[in-house]
C-alpha cells in the first residue's frame, strides 16, 4: 500500500488524482494488485473524512504522550521524528494527530520509520501545507535511521 501513495504523490496533484473507480483501475494497469489497490484508497478515504481532534494550551506548550497502543506500533524513533517535525514547524498539533491516526490506521504490528515518512509525506500533500526543502529531502530518505531519537 505505501508504494501506492508513493506512486499518487510523484504522479497526481494532491487534488487532481480521480475518483475511485477510476483511480482504481488506472492502478491496477500500473500494475498494482487489488487488495492493495483497495487498502490503500480506504487509507486515502480514512484520510479525507480524519478530523483531529486537539486541544490547544493557552500558552502554546504541551507535550504529547503516547497511549500503549501508539507506543507498540511507533518506535521511538518513529516517535523522535514527529517531535522533529513539529520542533521544525512542519506539523503542527492537528497534522501531528492525523499522521499518527492514519499511521495506526496500518495493518502492520509496527510502523517503521521509512513508512511513517511517507503518511507524513501523503498528509501533508493531501492538505497541500508548504513545508522546506530540507523536510522534503528528509521525507523521500527511505533510510530508517536513528538520529531523532531522544536519548
């Protein structure tokens, strides 16, 4: 399914890909299998219809805590790398939380890194949020590195 939101984002707009169906079956000629066709337009459909929910602090600070079941399935550097990213000022709280529902939202039992690069990739395209350079070649890196690991 990854290589599927990898092939919409070098080949569509975030907003010009076309309709299921059609989308469908312009993947299966790509030569794409269907269950993964269809894992991945449930994905981009769970995409579309997430609405974060987030509490701002009057102040601006917080820190997010991960539940049991987040730490399971995001490693620490999956986890290091989010902070990363909104430290940045890539991501902020909302897109943080859509990165991590959708990241969850995975059949896989643990989310590497390289994976989790490339819903960040697919979310911010989706919302079309302008992000540097520097972050974009940090996304298409496929390396599973630990460097934003908090030690």
């Amino acid at each position: 399914m990854i290589d599927i939101l990898v092939y919409l984002f070098e080949n569509y707009l975030p907003d010009s890909y076309p309709e299921p169906d059609l989308l469908a079956r312009k993947l299966s000629a790509a030569g794409f299998e269907q269950e993964e066709i269809s894992e991945a337009l449930n994905w981009l459909d769970g995409l579309e219809h997430n609405e974060a929910v987030v509490i701002k602090l009057r102040d601006g600070s917080g820190i997010r805590v991960y539940d049991e079941q987040e730490q399971a399935r995001l490693s620490v550097d999956c986890r290091g790398f989010l902070a990363f990213l909104e430290q940045a000022g890539t991501l902020d709280a909302a897109l943080r939380e859509t990165v991590v529902e959708r990241a969850m939202a995975l059949a896989d039992r643990e989310v590497s890194l390289s994976k989790l690069k490339v819903i960040v990739l697919v979310v911010l395209w989706r919302r079309q949020h302008e992000f540097d350079a520097l972050i974009l070649e940090e996304l298409l890196s496929g390396e599973d590195d630990s460097e934003y690991t908090c030690h």
